[in-house]
C-alpha cells in the first residue's frame, strides 16, 4: 500500500464524515460515498463547519483547512472506488445492509483493496462471508466523535489475511490513532468491557438502591470517572447504547451478564434518546432543571464498587478468553472510553480479593450468573498473582 493512498468511506454520517477527516488530515485522498444527496450535503456542511471552527480557535490554519478539505470529495456513485487501496464502511448497524454494501463493493474495487467494516458490535466473519475474497475483510472500529477519539480497534476475522492486517494497522497508525487488536467476538474490546458501566448501573437505579443524579455522582466522586454512567449514555444515545447492548447479549447467546434492560428499552421506544433528542435519562430542554445528588458517601462506596467489580470481572473475562492482550485492554479502556485508569492494573491496586468478594456477596445475594467471578480470577487468587506486578 502507498504511504499516501485513495480511500473511500462509505456512509456519509457523522462517523463516516469523521473518519474521511481523520485520513484527509493524514494527508490522503478521501472519497465519500452516500445515496442520499441530502445526507451528502449535510456532511458537506458539517464538514466546511468543522474546518471553521479548527481556524477560528487557531488548531488549523486556513491554508492547511483548504488543503485539508480539499482532499475530501462526496460521490453518489460507487463505482468511483475502483481505485481505493482501502475502503471503511460506516453505515448502519444492519447486518444484511452491510453484506450488501460488502458484496457491492467487492466488485469495483481492485483485488488488493482492503475492505474494512467501522461495526461497533457485529461479527466481522458475517459481514465478509458476503465477500468472494473474505480474506482482504477486517474490522475498523473508530470510536465517535473519530477526529477527537484516539482509539482504533482493529478486527481480524477468521479469514483475514495476515498480511491485510498488518497494512491496514500500519495505515491506521499513521493516522496517528492509537491501535489495538481485538478478537472477532462480540463487542471486541470496548463495548463488551463496558458494558457493566451501563447494565449495572441501571440495575441499581431499579432496585431503588439510589437515583440516576446519585449514582452518575458517585462514580465521579469515588473512582473519578469524567462522566456518570446516565449522562454517558445520554451522551451516546440511547438508541445506539441498547441497541449495542441488544446486540452483545444476542451474539453472547443470551448470556444474563449482558442482559438488556427495561429502563432502557422504554427510553428508546419513547424516543428518549439523550442530549440529541432533548431527554434521555436527564430533561435537556430549556429552563429544565438538573436533579441533585444525594451526597451519601457509604452509599457512593457501594456503588462505586459493585460497578467497578463488575468492570474488573469483565476485563478479566476478556483476558482470559483471549480477547486481547492485558497491555491493549489497558489502551482501549483508558483511549477509547476515557477511564481514569486501566481496568486490570485498577484490579492489583484495590486487590483481587476484594472485588472477588464483592462478586461472590452479589452473586450469592441474587443467586444470578450475571455475577460469576471469572475463572481467571479465582486462578489468580489462589496462585497470589497480579495482573502486572
């Protein structure tokens, strides 16, 4: 692959406008292909908006903005791909939808094209099972908004050639991206790991344990989280964090650990989709004001810990089954979800012990799986191992 190449985005919304600003700013050429003109204009329109904005406060000048933008060209035509050394595709989270554009795409590009998917929750071999060549099809995923997120997870599939995977890594590291590589499993690194950030923290609000104001305080307060778990998922979307959430428990064979909630399915069916839709777990609307927290600190404790061993357990899951390696889910929890500290490293400070209690008084108490300590974590305890020291 040539250090500055022809790619193509496919899906003109927000994460394929940003990933087509990411590459042009690296310096390549970018086409970005969409069947809707007024999604093309839009794009159009964010970008010129995001290029004043970066002048404005002085990140860009206006000559490198120009030439910047200049490489970005929206089409409506696919077939201008045909030159392409690389192809990320970011539509929707449909799985037939992306076969379709994937089979599409197989047949303009040339053989040595890089076909890669920006899925944040499917499988990466049923995406390139629609392909010829599945060999040359591998997972992409930025993390939104993609020009501020350093974080990349990169997807090999069973079939993907290793060769493909090291140029696209090496591309995307040149996008001056941090990268990682994940395991074709459901929600890879990030959106499996995190899960128990949302899911647990739901869980308690229904349990009546504390109210939303409360719990987004107490992981703030006591593990120095940016952003409470309701206003992150306020922040995503509801529609986007159940539909991830639906898609990891139905590809985890409807493992309780991942179980969607009702909360949150009520939320999306009311169209309650957060800060973009002007309610979500928080009224956002003018004049509305924020609930206060109930500034409790044994009560931000519990929290605190039944979230974080929850966390932890997940992270050690991960490891275990060979997800990725413990030096990448560090980078992906702390680059791709900004979390205070790694996960596992966070595990040798507080102790192992401690959160295996914590699970074993959870899953005693509710008699779920939901709270099964990992296998890896009991092998630990008894052995006196940490993860890194």
């Amino acid at each position: 692959m040539t250090k500055k190449s022809l790619i193509g985005v496919i899906g003109s919304g927000a994460m394929g406008t940003g990933i087509a600003q990411v590459a042009a700013t690296a310096g390549h050429k970018v086409l970005i292909y969409d069947n809707n003109l007024q999604a093309i204009e839009r794009s159009q329109g964010n970008l010129r908006d995001t290029f004043n904005r970066l002048t404005e406060k002085k990140k860009l000048t206006e000559a490198d903005a120009k030439e910047i933008s200049s490489k970005i060209v929206h089409t409506e035509s696919l077939t201008d791909f045909s030159d392409c050394s690389l192809i990320i595709e970011a539509i929707i989270e449909n799985l037939e939808t992306k076969q379709f554009v994937f089979e599409e795409a197989e047949k303009i590009v040339t053989a040595d094209c890089i076909l890669a998917t920006n899925t944040s929750s499917l499988s990466i071999a049923s995406i390139a099972s629609a392909c010829t060549n599945p060999k040359r099809v591998l997972g992409i995923h930025f993390f939104n908004p993609a020009p501020l997120m350093p974080l990349v997870e990169i997807i090999p599939s069973l079939a993907t050639d290793d060769n493909c995977l090291k140029k696209a890594k090496e591309l995307i590291d040149g996008f001056r991206k941090i990268t990682v590589i994940a395991k074709d499993t459901p929600g890879f690194i990030v959106n499996r790991i995190a899960r128990p950030f949302y899911g647990e923290a739901i869980r308690i609000y229904e349990e009546g344990i504390a109210d939303i104001p409360t719990i987004d305080w107490a992981m703030k307060e006591k593990g120095g989280f940016k952003m409470g778990p309701f206003e992150l998922m306020d922040l995503i979307g509801n529609d986007i964090n159940y539909k991830v959430t639906e898609t990891v428990w139905q590809q985890f064979f409807y493992d309780t650990r991942y179980r969607p909630s009702l909360t949150q399915k009520r939320l999306f069916e009311a169209k309650r989709f957060g800060k973009k839709s002007g309610r979500g777990y928080y009224d956002y609307s003018e004049g509305a004001i924020m609930p206060e927290p109930k500034k409790d600190k044994l009560v931000a404790e519990k929290i605190f810990m039944r979230i974080l061993s929850m966390l932890i357990n997940e992270a050690t899951d991960a490891l275990y089954y060979n997800v990725a390696s413990k030096e990448d889910i560090e980078l992906a929890m702390t680059k791709g979800v900004n979390y205070p500290k790694g996960l596992l490293k966070w595990a040798d400070e507080i102790g192992l012990e401690k959160i295996y209690v914590v699970l074993k008084a959870l899953q005693n108490e509710y008699g779920e799986e939901r709270y099964r300590p990992s296998v890896l974590m009991k092998r630990m305890l008894d052995k006196g191992e940490k993860f890194f020291i």
